[in-house]
C-alpha cells in the first residue's frame, strides 16, 4: 500500500502536535502537513491532495463543515473529524456513520479511527455520498442545545444550559458560568448564541450573553447602556449596540 499524504486542521498547536505524534508511529503514514484554520486547510486540500484529513470543527472563521462546502463533496478525501463537545454534530456523525474523536482522545481511540479512516480512503463514491448526507442533516434546522459538554483535566461531563447564569467571552474561548463553577472550551461567542434558544438566552455585550431566567433587574446606566443584575448578585454591562435583543426577550 502507498503511503498516505496526511492533513491535521486545527486552530490549536498542542492538538495538532498529539495526532502529528501519533501519526509518526504508524505504518503506512507518509507525509504529514498541517494547517491552522479553515482557508488554509482549503488551500492545503486543492494543492496538496492528501488522502486523509482530520479535520477540527470548532474553528473561528471557518468550521470543519464549511470547509468541505467550500472545497466541495466531490473534491473531499477521506475525514475523521475531531470535536470537543458538539453534541448536535456527534449525533450527525452516528446518524451517518461517520469517523470522529472526540477531544480528549487518547492513542488507543486515534488508532482505532485511523484504521477504519484507511479502509474507507479508495471508496471515492461512498465518501461523496456521505459527506452530502452529513451537510444535509447538519444544515437542518439546528435543535437548540440543552447540554454542553465540558472538560476538566481528566473528566469530561454535561452542564445542562438551563443552569448556565451567563457566558462570558476569553479570546478563542468562552467561559460558561454557573451558580457554582465556571468551565472554559473552545468556541466562539458567536457560534454560542446561535446554538442558545433566543427565548433564553440574549446577548447583551460582545462579551457577554445571559440567561433571561436569572436577570432580577436592569438599571439605566449611561449613552444607552444598562447594568444587569443577576439574582446572586452579579453587575453585567448591557450595552446600547444589544439593547434590542435584551429588551425584545424580555
């Protein structure tokens, strides 16, 4: 069998130097590229022609799903995508029997997904048809989440949304904060309130979206802003820019 011409996507250094590391000790695997977002991977894709990709979902600009709309069904290789907690994009996977690891994964699991990646990289046929399917049920109307999954160290587990007082924003990252803790994953604040019910949750700053269930009042502060209190106490900025999305769920 000729070696394989791989391709790692993802936005994090340290995630795609695990699979680089895992990929190194395996047989079979010939060249490995990487890229860093969702355009370069296009690029790298159209050029380079590798044979297999795994592919990160999360990604600021462009998601793993836009990236194989842009390069086209047709024109994709073999995918093993990786996802940190997408709940509604593993449920598409299984529906379509399609490869993923879940973050964090370890060598067992990537093994695992890369042997059935490599029995599936000659059915040209089978992988156009599987791809179409699975940008058919992802672009359905999307069910808004009611869990997200986060990561602490070792443990991986659900934070329902309705317990979520409000989410904040850290660069890539966004934080989720509850009565009594507060997680950090990777995703963007805009993607964040597109997955939220609208009737829940409003986004009342750049940086900040609330659950309308936890808001006790709002107090007029200055150039149309206001500051929401929550009911265990905390002072939010609303600001005039989202004042409409606040008040229109209210």
């Amino acid at each position: 069998m000729q070696a394989l011409h791989i391709l790692i996507v993802d936005d994090e250094r340290p995630a795609r130097k695990k699979i680089h590391s895992f990929l190194k000790e395996e047989a079979g695997v010939g060249s490995i590229i990487e890229a860093e977002n969702g355009l370069e991977a296009v690029k790298s894709i159209q050029e380079n022609k590798p044979d297999l990709v795994f592919l990160d979902i999360q990604m600021p600009g462009m998601n793993g799903f836009e990236v194989i709309e842009t390069v086209g069904v047709d024109n994709m290789p073999t995918v093993v995508f990786v996802t940190a907690y997408d709940q509604y994009a593993i449920e598409a996977f299984e529906v379509q029997a399609v490869d993923y690891l879940l973050k964090p994964f370890d060598q067992e699991r990537f093994q695992k997904s890369l042997s059935r990646a490599m029995e599936r990289i000659h059915l040209k046929s089978e992988n156009t048809a599987i791809f179409k399917n699975l940008l058919v049920e992802i672009n359905r109307e999307k069910k808004y989440l009611k869990r997200i999954m986060v990561n602490v160290g070792s443990r991986l587990f659900f934070v329902k949304t309705g317990d979520i007082l409000f989410i904040s924003s850290d660069e890539k990252y966004v934080k989720l904060h509850t009565e009594k803790e507060a997680y950090l994953i990777r995703e963007t604040m805009s993607s964040m309130e597109e997955r939220l019910d609208p009737a829940k949750f409003a986004r009342i700053h750049r940086s900040y979206l609330v659950n309308l269930d936890f808001i006790q009042e709002m107090q007029p502060w200055s150039h149309g802003d206001y500051v929401v209190i929550l009911k265990n106490g905390t002072k939010l900025t609303a600001s005039r820019r989202y004042r409409d999305r606040l008040f229109g769920g209210i």
